[in-house]
C-alpha cells in the first residue's frame, strides 16, 4: 500500500516513537523510509539572540546529522531500506511545515508519518504546532503519532 514514507524527526520520544511506527508499516509494506530533519534559523537570525550563538546552525546541522545516524542504525536493525535527509528552512518565507512538504514531494512520499509533539522548552516556542501545520498544506495521507513508549537512542 505505502512504498515511500517520510518521517520528520527532531530528536523528542515522540518523534523517535513516530519513527518506530513508520518502521512497522515500512515492513510490512516492504516501503522505504526517508527520516527527516529540518534545521529552522528563522526566529534567531533577526534578532540579537543570534550574537550570542554564532554557532547555532553548525549545532543544528550536527544535531541533526546525529539523528539520522540514530535513524539509519534503528532501520538497519528493522531491515528496513532509505536514507535520512537533514535540510534547512528556506529564508525566504518558507516554514517547518512548508519545508516538511517541499520534502515530501521532493521524496514522492505516499505517507508521512510524524508525532503530534515535538521538543520541549525553547524548541517547542520555535516549532509551534508543526504537526498542525503539516497537515494542513499535505498532499498525502498523514499518521499522527502520540508520545509514549518510545525507546531512547543509545547515543
């Protein structure tokens, strides 16, 4: 039924509990997985916060660069194929969810599989309802996953 699922990750359990659930139906469907992470500079590139972490975005892409490590090794071990993406939110009016689409269709994702929450503290101020968002502007099926029984990440 799905051969191409997208999963945006952010590193919360919710994200890695959506992960695990695209990961069951990417078995049984013999699909494979895009996970995702989308690095967004937006609401600290115009103000003074941005002097005070010239290195935000190198973190950012690091962190996210870890994530799709975690990602990758949790597929191997499924036996599940693809390959995670780590991209950034275009500085010219483009959003999370509007990247996560971009993304999607760029994939020609037939799924999009993410969790309802993300981070908490200032991460959660900077991606808002992303979810809701999403849904909003997708062009394909979407699975809300809740945020329980996700494992950790052994990193």
């Amino acid at each position: 039924m799905y051969k191409r699922i997208l999963v945006p990750i952010d590193g919360s359990l919710t994200s890695l509990h959506a992960l695990d659930e695209a990961i069951e139906i990417a078995g049984a469907n013999a699909a494979q997985i895009q996970p995702l992470f989308v690095v967004d500079m937006q609401p600290v590139s115009y103000d003074a916060t941005s002097a005070f972490y010239p290195g935000l975005r190198d973190a950012l892409l690091e962190e996210g660069r870890r994530l799709a490590t975690v990602a990758a090794e949790r597929m191997t071990q499924a036996g599940i194929e693809g390959t995670p993406r780590v991209c950034e939110v275009d500085y010219l009016g483009d959003d999370i969810p509007q990247r996560i689409r971009h993304c999607a269709d760029d994939f020609g994702a037939d799924l999009v599989v993410m969790g309802t929450h993300g981070r908490r503290g200032w991460r959660r101020l900077v991606l808002g309802s992303v979810a809701e968002g999403f849904v909003r502007l997708s062009r394909c099926p979407v699975l809300l996953v809740p945020g329980r029984d996700a494992k950790e990440p052994n990193v």
